[in-house]
C-alpha cells in the first residue's frame, strides 16, 4: 500500500508590547494528492522589519505570495529552482515597491523562511535572522544562520532581507526526514529570549498538540522579556511517502505492450503505415490518425525490458517530458483523446533529414547555414533549460531537418527531470548516457549534468558540421577517468580546413573545454560568438606569437636555430 505525506502543524503569534503585529504565518498541505507528489507541503514565516512602516505589507507579502506562486511554477521544476524563482520575483516586487516612497523608512522589507517537504525531503528557504530547528532524537539542530552583521560597540544589524536590494542571496538547503522530525520556525522574538535548552523543554514536554506548544513557547518569550512580535510554527512529519517497488511495477505496467506491429494494423485509431526504426530499446512506426489522415509516429517500448521498472518509468517519462516541451524546435508530443489500451506514445511526423545526413551530404562549409542550423537548436535547447530539463543525449542523428529548414530536437529517452529526480523511489535510476563522442566529461566521470553539458554536446556537432571530424577525435570517447580527460587535446579547426576565422574556432573550443568551469556558462554567449567576433578572441590574434602560442614560438624558435646552425656548419666545412 502507498503510503502519503501526512504532516501535522500548529503556530501562532502575538504582537507582544508592540503596537502592530508585523510577522505573518502560513502554510499550504495540498489535498490533492497528485500536486502534494508534485509539489509537496509549503510552510512559511516571515517578520517584518520594524524600521520600515510598511512591514507588515511586506511579511504578509512574502507569505502569501511565496504560498500562491510556488504551487503554480511547472512540476518539472526541482523544488530549489521553484522556490527560487518565486522568492527572486518577490523580491523584485518588493524592491520596486520600496523605491516609490521618497520617504527612506517606508521601505518593504521582511526576513522569511521557507520549508518544503517534498517525498522524503525538507527543503529550507531562508533569508534573515529568523531560524529553522530539526528536533530528532531528543535532539534540537539549529538549520539556518542568522544573517547578521555585528559592529564593533554598535548595535547589531540585519545583513540580509527581502526588498532591500534588488539581487537576492538566499540560503538553500536540504536534509532528509524520518517520520517523528519535528521542524520549528521562528521570529527573533522568540530565539532571542529563549536559550536553545529552554525551546527544546517546551519541544519535548508531554503536549501533543502542536498550536498550544507554540502558544506556550509565545508566552515563555513574552515572560522573558520578548520587546518584539513574538511567533513560531512547528510541524510535525506523521507518515512519509512510500512505496513498495512491487506497487510501482504493478503500475507502471498497468498497460501492456502492443501487439506485433505491421502495415495495415490499427492501434486505438492509428493505421500502421510502416516501421522507421528499430533498436534495442525501442520502435518507431509512421501511422495514420484514423480520424483526422494525419500523419503520426508512434514510439513503443522494447519487449526486451518488459520487467525492467527502471525502463518502463523512463519510457513513461519520455511522453511525459514531451506533454510539457512547447517549442517549434522540439519535436511534439500529441495528446491522445481515444482510451489507450497498450504502452506507447504518439509525435508528430516531420518529413525530412538527421543533421547526421545533412552533415553527410554537405560539400562545403556554410557558416551561414551553420549558423542558422545552431540558432534553431539553441531554441529548442532552452526550451528543456526553462523547465529545469537536461536533454542529455544530443548528437547528429537526435536534430531533424524539415524541407523548409526547420531544425526539431527529438528523442527524450535520456532526458533528465530536475522535478522527477526531487521524489525519492524504489527504483533504480541510473543516469543514460548519450553517445559518447557527443557525452560532455563530466558524465564519463560520474558527476552530475549541468545546462553546459548540453553545450558542450552542441559545441561537438557545431565542430562536426564544419570540419566532419570531431574536436578530440576519439578521444572522448576511449577516455574512462579523469587522468584520460586532462590528457586530451584540443583539434584546432585550422588542422582541418582553412579559411575558418580563427574567432570562430576559438568559440567553439570554448565551448567543448573539458573543464566547464571553462565554457560558456550561457547558450546564448555561444551563439553571439559564433556570429560575430568576440573582441577578447580578435586580442588573441594581434598577440606576439610568444603571448598566443609560446610553444609553438619556441618550436619555431629552435627551427631557426638548427637552420642557420646547419647553414654555419656549411659555411666552415668548404
């Protein structure tokens, strides 16, 4: 049986001796349960910084604002990016808001906290002096700091909040949870009039109701002499999710695999028209929407994983990435309306050729074209980037080319979600590699993907499409371990045709550096420096030869010499 978050939560708050109560408190435990998958639990505080008059606005800013949006951002999105998107534009609104008031002490500006637990995961948000506890074990862990500047015989000040500045650093974190973990939040008006000891006391007493725990840490803080609003939320993790990994295979073979497909079957309303390609791991087949005469291909699973959870979750996945992919450079995923009764799914047909082919059928090079080709790309590319998506596996045969020149990434069957990966499971997943003379370094090492290592796949097919061989040859692909990495060199373009501006290559070994420290950290940079030179790259080429290449001056160098050491030896020997 599945086994769902289950959290229980109290809270309150008091203005104290002030005259206003400028925290805020709030919490969102989805009861559908699909987006508590999603999505998980939210819980937030915020107080108010009391130097400005409209700290109240700007807590209760931060509360709801952080509450409405994060359930709102794309599901594909991992919980870090979400919470921080929505926090960044907060911020921003707050900030601007700030800069309207002539009056300097109007200002909008609050600390918060944020804590999401999603599947087995406390995720922590936190800007300020307010603080996040973990009570496990009889034991009380303080998980934020305290963003505080301390002045020498001066008063201490906030060295961080919300609205104060229109960039924003916020503290991230995460820790796992067992059920029992109780998490306690607070303003400073409670932690700085109550001793760590004396929260834990009142933490673990024999009150079981969590609202009049929070009601007793208020008034303890008060009775020691509290001079600020006083508030708290505690939250305790009562069941967390789980599954058996014998459910999630039930499921995840819920539907069975298509029959044998041929010419002429119909499958829930598509006409088999004939396969277009066939692998280990999958087939493609071009059919006909009975209902509408268009032109479809249908992807189904190999037999050959048929009980293998890991492979089935993924193929899954694919259509799954694809519904949420909206870009004219990404092949479509279409929507099914008839009742599917097999695993498979539908995309549309794009009639045309690989960047493979193309780059086959190409006589000479055309930067023009190339540009083009990579502008398109890089299009479809973002469109993974913005939902937090790595594609993983792009390489030649994975970039169609329509007829009229419309350049489409297809194939997700590597593509990694940020969201998906966030929600713990049985099963295994372990990370598709592409093809590895396309395969960023990082992968071949076992460190995690990053936007760049999709850049640095298009940096080998940009060197691909102009010199049809590839930036480290095969090199790449033999490399195994770090030491084999660091070994590989560079294949300046110029090795292999001429008249290529050395701009341009200088733009495409940056991008493919092994190291992507060393690349670009945008796709948008590769692009610009592709179309027109970089001025740090035109320096580059008014060097001294000794300051561009000094190896190459001093092989240089010493052919000189053993010239004229040879013409001397000439001259003396007649």
């Amino acid at each position: 049986m599945t086994a769902k978050l289950k959290v229980s939560v109290g809270s309150y708050s008091d203005k104290g001796i002030k005259e206003e109560n400028q925290d805020s408190i709030g919490h969102m435990i989805p009861t559908n349960l699909n987006l508590l998958s999603a999505k998980g639990a939210a819980f937030t505080l915020a107080d108010g910084v009391s130097s400005s008059s409209e700290a109240k606005q700007a807590s209760q800013t931060c509360v709801t604002g952080f509450l409405n949006d994060y359930f709102s951002t794309p599901d594909s999105w991992s919980v870090k990016k979400s919470g921080g998107k929505v926090l960044t534009s907060i911020n921003t609104w707050l900030y601007s808001q700030s800069n309207q008031f002539q009056d300097i002490s109007r200002g909008l500006a609050s600390t918060f906290c944020g804590l999401i637990l999603k599947s087995t995961t406390a995720h922590l948000f936190h800007v300020g002096d307010s603080r996040i506890y973990q009570l496990r074990a009889n034991s009380l862990e303080q998980l934020t700091t305290d963003h505080r500047i301390h002045m020498p015989g001066e008063k201490e000040y906030l060295g961080r909040a919300m609205g104060v500045d229109y960039r924003l650093d916020i503290d991230y974190r995460k820790v796992p949870t067992e059920v029992g973990d109780l998490f306690f939040i607070s303003t400073d008006g409670v932690h700085d009039y109550l001793s760590d000891k004396e929260i834990k006391k009142i933490l673990t007493s024999d009150e079981t109701n969590l609202t009049l725990i929070c009601e007793q840490i208020v008034a303890h803080s008060l009775k020691q002499g509290s001079l600020d609003n006083v508030s708290c939320q505690l939250l305790r993790i009562d069941q967390l999710p789980s599954q058996d990994a014998d459910e999630i295979f039930s499921k995840l073979t819920a539907l069975p695999f298509p029959p044998e497909l041929y010419e002429g079957v119909v499958l829930d309303g598509y006409r088999i028209t004939r396969e277009l390609h066939a692998s280990s791991t999958s087939q493609l087949y071009l059919a006909i929407d009975t209902d509408t005469d268009e032109k479809v291909v249908i992807k189904t699973p190999s037999v050959n994983f048929e009980d293998d959870p890991a492979y089935l979750e993924r193929f899954q996945l694919e259509e799954w990435a694809g519904r949420r992919l909206d870009c004219p450079h990404v092949i479509r995923t279409i929507e099914q309306h008839r009742p599917r009764r097999f695993l498979y799914y539908v995309m549309e047909y794009i009639e045309g050729k690989t960047l493979e082919q193309w780059i086959e059928d190409q006589t000479e090079v055309d930067l023009t074209m190339i540009r083009n080709i990579v502008s398109q790309a890089i299009s479809g590319l973002r469109a993974f980037h913005r939902l937090d998506m790595l594609h993983q596996d792009i390489k030649p045969g994975n970039i169609m080319i329509t007829a009229e020149g419309l350049v489409k990434i297809v194939d997700f069957g590597s593509t990694k979600i940020a969201g998906i990966a966030d929600i713990s499971t049985p099963i295994e997943r372990k990370e598709l590699l592409g093809t590895k003379h396309y395969t960023a370094p990082e992968y071949l090492i076992e460190q995690s993907g990053t936007t760049q290592s999709d850049l640095f796949s298009l940096g080998c097919i940009i060197y691909e499409m102009i010199t049809a061989k590839l930036p480290y040859g095969d090199g790449l692909a033999k490399a195994a371990d770090q030491r084999a990495l660091n070994r590989l060199k560079y294949i300046p373009i110029s090795n292999h045709i001429a008249n290529i501006p050395h701009w341009v290559d200088k733009a495409v070994r940056t991008a493919v550096q092994i190291d992507p420290d060393n690349r670009y950290e945008k796709l948008s940079e590769l692009e610009s420096d592709l179309r027109k030179p970089n001025p740090n790259y035109l320096k580059e080429d008014q060097l001294p030869l000794l300051e561009r290449n000094p190896l190459g001056f001093w092989k240089a160098f010493a052919g000189i010499l053993f010239v004229l050491n040879l013409i001397l030896a000439y001259l003396l020997l007649r």
